[in-house]
C-alpha cells in the first residue's frame, strides 16, 4: 500500500481545506516559511517553506496583491 504523502496527510489534517488554509494564509501576508510554521505548530503536520511554495504553485494558490 502506498504511504500518503506529506500534502495529503496536511490536507487531511486540514478535513480537506489545504488550499483555502494556503490562500488563506497567502493572502493574509504569511510567507511559506510561516505557513509552514503554522501546519507544524497548530496540526503537527512537518514540512520546509519550499514544500508550502511548490503546493501553492501545484494548487494554483494565487499570490497576494503586492502593497501599493
């Protein structure tokens, strides 16, 4: 049987929300490393800044509005 993968153990965490936890956070100004932080520290779900980037361009996450 395969091993769930990181992403679909955090999605799972998230009851199936992982891209409205990531938009969520993107458009509230985290950076992937804080996003990342968070997943470790409110789900125990462990990974890097850079696994939270490459979801977000996997998931279509869009990036928030750069500051006027």
């Amino acid at each position: 049987m395969k091993q769930p993968s990181v992403r679909d153990r955090a999605d799972e965490a998230l009851g199936g929300a992982l891209r409205a936890y990531l938009a969520d956070g993107r458009g509230n100004g985290l950076s992937y490393a804080d996003i990342a932080f968070r997943l470790r520290a409110d789900h125990d779900v462990a990974v890097a800044g850079e696994a939270v980037r490459l979801w977000c361009i996997d998931l279509d996450v869009p990036e928030p509005e750069a500051a006027a």
